[in-house]
C-alpha cells in the first residue's frame, strides 16, 4: 500500500494555501488599505494638532483670566489687610486713652475725699 505525505497529498491544504489565488487577492486588499490608511493619516493628525492648538489658547486664555482675578483679587485682600491694621492700631490707643482716663478718674477721686 502506497501512502502520500500531507504536503503531496491531492486536495491537502498546505498545497492549496500556496497556490492559492485568493491568498494574492488579500496581500493586495491590504496593501490598498493600507496605502488608503496613510493618505488619511495627515488629515488627521492636521485635525488633532488643530485641535490641541484650540486647546492650548483656551488654556492660554484661561489662565489670562484667572491672573487677571488674582490680581484683583491681592489688591483687594492687601486693602482689607491695610483696614484691619489701622482698626487695629485705633483699638490699642483707644485702651490706652481709656487706661488714662480711668488713672485719671481714680486720682481725681482720691483729690476729692482728702480735701476738707
């Protein structure tokens, strides 16, 4: 009895996908789309660099913004700061003209009760 090796056989499926015409048929479809995949690829990446362009401004814009605020926003706290400051500096000669003036009311008093 005669046997043939899977690779001579009639019909065996290594021998197909060799010769196989289709198999010549995908290499190109693939190489079309990806051909087709290049030539999109810079549109694309015109479309994403764009859009990171739109990105960095509104960020750039953003920021403007938020310095500008700062700013404001310091020469306000500093003005508030300035307020409590001079309230506070109002409050301590305040108690020591009321310190005074109780020191003040007390010999004024002791005056009163030694004189005859």
């Amino acid at each position: 009895m005669v046997t043939q090796t899977p690779t001579t056989a009639k019909g065996s499926r290594a021998a197909r996908d060799a010769k196989s015409p289709a198999h010549g048929k995908n290499t190109k479809y693939r190489a079309k789309a990806s051909s087709q995949a290049k030539k999109t690829t810079p549109a694309t990446a015109g479309k994403s660099l764009d859009h990171a362009q739109e990105a960095l401004d509104q960020a750039a814009k953003t920021e403007k913004q938020l310095r500008a605020s700062l700013k404001k926003h310091s020469k306000e706290v500093s003005t508030v700061k300035d307020d409590l400051d001079k309230r506070d500096r109002d409050l301590k000669t305040m108690k020591s003209q009321l310190k005074t003036a109780k020191k003040s009311c007390k010999r004024a008093t002791k005056k009163l009760s030694h004189t005859p």
